[in-house]
C-alpha cells in the first residue's frame, strides 16, 4: 500500500456535564475501552488532574496520538485525534474514536478543524 496521508482532527468542544471534565478517571475508562475496541496499541501514557479541577491526557500510540485538555470552569474541553495512515486506512478509525469521544462527553462542538498529513 502506498502511504496515505492520515485523518488528524482538531477540536474545542462544549460540555455541559462539568463534572466528566473536573478529573481524568472517567474518560481514562472511556480511552482505554476505545483503544481496546479498536485494536490499537498505546505505547504510553500520562494523565493528570489540576487542582482545584480539570485535567490533561495525552495517549501515544503505535498510530500517533490522542490528547485532551478540559476546563470544567468554562465547560470546554479541547481534544486532539490523529491516527496515521503508514500500514492501514486509519481515517474511519479517527473519525469513530472522535465521534464517541463527544458522544462520552454528550458534547457540541464549538469548532473542528480536520487536516489529512
């Protein structure tokens, strides 16, 4: 297969549910159970809730990456999902991980942006 640029989608998100976005437990659950679904390999990871709330993830994978950014005091959180292209056709995999990430979150989107590199 020649190399495909892959499906890197950029997003702010508005949440009104702010206690999914004051620590990181729940949407680790919900990371670890996508990544599971979709056969994906994490080779690492860091989480860490701020104080008083909120919290950052960033997930490096074999594919690339997955990170996420809240701010429960404005009910937004920023998320960041590309999966590369180099053995596989990666881009329906982008667009579902993205998709249940704001269906976890039961989030609008305020704005996205999708770059194919």
């Amino acid at each position: 297969m020649a190399y495909q640029p892959g499906l890197h989608i950029i997003a702010e998100l508005s949440v009104t549910n702010t206690a999914l976005l004051a620590q990181f437990r729940d949407a680790k659950d919900c990371i670890d159970h996508i990544i599971a679904r979709h056969s994906l390999c994490n080779l690492g990871e860091v989480y860490h809730n701020f104080s008083p709330a909120g919290f950052t993830a960033v997930i490096c994978l074999s594919e690339s990456h997955i990170s996420l950014h809240s701010w429960p005091e404005y009910g937004r959180l920023h998320m960041d999902v590309y999966l590369s292209n180099f053995l596989n056709d990666n881009d329906a995999i982008t667009q579902a991980i993205f998709d249940e990430l704001v269906y976890f979150f039961d989030a609008a989107i305020i704005n996205q942006q999708t770059i194919k590199r």
